[in-house]
C-alpha cells in the first residue's frame, strides 16, 4: 500500500458496526463522538506482562503493548519475539508472573478468554479460526452465541464490509480461498460487536492484493471506533496503516512509537524492514 487515505481521517464516523445496548458497548464517548482515553490510562494495557506456556520458560518479558479507542496498534518483529504469544497474553491465553491488563480502566488479569469476550473483546487466531464444515452464514452465527438480540443487522453489515461473503453465504467455508477465509473469520469476530479486534496474523498466505482489501477493511472497522490491535508478519505495510507500532525482541519492547515514527527510524528499517 503506497499510502493510508485514511491516515489522517479517522474516528468515530460510523458506529453502525457497534450496538450501543450489546455486548461491544461503546462507552467513553464525548458528545461529538470522538473517541477519547480511558480514566487512568489507554483504553486497552497489557503492561509488564512476563510469562510463558504452562510451567516453561518465559517468552514475554516485562512486555507492555497498549491502544486507546478507535486506534490501530500493530506488534511487529522478527519471528520467535514473542508476538502472537503478547497477542494471547493480552487475551488471557497464558496466565501471566508478572504484569496485568486492564480494558476500559478495569483489571481483567483474572478473567478467563470466555470472560474477556463478554467484556467487548474478539480475537481472531492465526490459523484454525472458521469452521470450514459450516456455511459462511452459519459462521457468523456462530460469531453471535453471546447475544441474545436480534443479529441481522449486524450481519448485513459485515456483508457490505466483505460482499464476496454474501455472495457465498450458503457455501461452505471450507470451500473459499485463503483470502475469503479470512474475512469469514474477523466477520465472525464483528458479529460479537466488539470494543476490542484481535487480529494475529491476518494476512499470512494471502496474495499482496488480498492483503491490501484487507488491511482497508482493517481501517473502514477503526473509523467505527473499533480499538484494532493487530500482529503482522508485513511489517512495513502494516505500519503504513498503524497509528500506534510495537517491535518485539525476545520478548520485550524494542521499539515503539507511530507508525510513521518507526518506518522512519533507520535501525528499525534496517533491522527488520529490509532497508
């Protein structure tokens, strides 16, 4: 992507994504609309998290990631940082030594994944993330067990953010491309109406021109006021849309700042943009 049309132009300007009485509540709005911090700190923290897998070493250490309403974060770095595993802790996939995490002002540390759901937040898995024996419909039904109002409209609008998957609601999503799936799986995570998108490697093994359409859907779903944290193995194209950019070494914050902040940084570009 040459460059973000969106950039410069984003905030609240259409929330019809979100239901201001479901699950994806959007509070801490002001009256115009714009989005604004949280009470005590960002919208979403994951600070000093240290922890790993089970009883094993620790991969995160002292790892602090974090996005206000309605931004793009991107966690990037070369592989074996501790990305995805930043991602899981954030989403309560690993119990953490050290560190919390709090949504909205509250501590959700303890809080189980099934738990951070109810509470706004969706996360969508790098690989095993559809269904691929249930139609594309079913999916997104799926996406909506936590509801117990009436989700066809919020389904109708996942159609006009990827109208491909109107067109093949009634197949399999098994049968659809790498690309389509994809989409499949974050329409599934719309269909909880979401405060918070998780998204871990969401373009991996997709063309470059798939990856484009989705990196813009990525950005029409932040104009909702939608907090999108996002971890991407397409590190300089996934800075270009990022307001917010964390690069992971080992486990730990290497470099942080906007995107455009660290696509400009010389020893970001050199070590892990290519130059």
């Amino acid at each position: 992507m040459a460059r973000n049309p969106y950039q410069d132009d984003r905030g609240n300007k259409d929330r019809s994504i979100t239901n201001v009485a479901g699950i994806g509540t959007l509070s801490g709005l002001d009256e115009g609309g714009e989005a604004r911090p949280a009470p005590g700190g960002p919208y979403l923290i994951g600070e000093n998290m240290t922890g790993g897998y089970g009883k094993g070493a620790d991969i995160l250490h002292g790892c602090t990631i974090s996005v206000e309403k309605g931004e793009i974060a991107v966690i990037v770095g070369p592989n074996g940082a501790g990305k995805s595993t930043a991602m899981k802790a954030v989403f309560g996939m690993l119990n953490l030594r050290e560190g919390s995490v709090r949504l909205d002002g509250e501590d959700i540390t303890a809080l189980t994944p099934q738990a951070r759901v109810a509470k706004g937040m969706a996360f969508v898995p790098q690989t095993a993330n559809i269904f691929t024996s249930m139609t594309v419909e079913e999916n997104l039904e799926m996406g909506a067990f936590l509801r117990e109002d009436d989700i066809s409209g919020t389904m109708s609008q996942v159609f006009e953010l990827f109208p491909i998957l109107r067109d093949k609601r009634r197949q399999a999503a098994g049968e659809l491309s790498g690309g389509q799936r994809q989409q499949v799986a974050v329409g599934r995570a719309l269909m909880t109406q979401p405060k918070l998108l998780m998204l871990d490697e969401p373009t991996a093994g997709v063309s470059p021109i798939v990856m484009d359409e989705l990196f813009d859907r990525v950005i029409e779903v932040a104009r909702t006021g939608i907090s999108i944290l996002m971890v991407e193995q397409n590190a300089r194209q996934a800075l270009e849309i990022a307001d917010k950019g964390y690069v992971l070494v080992q486990g730990r914050n290497g470099y942080s700042g906007t995107g455009k902040e660290l696509l400009a940084d010389p020893k970001v570009r050199k070590s892990f943009l290519g130059g």
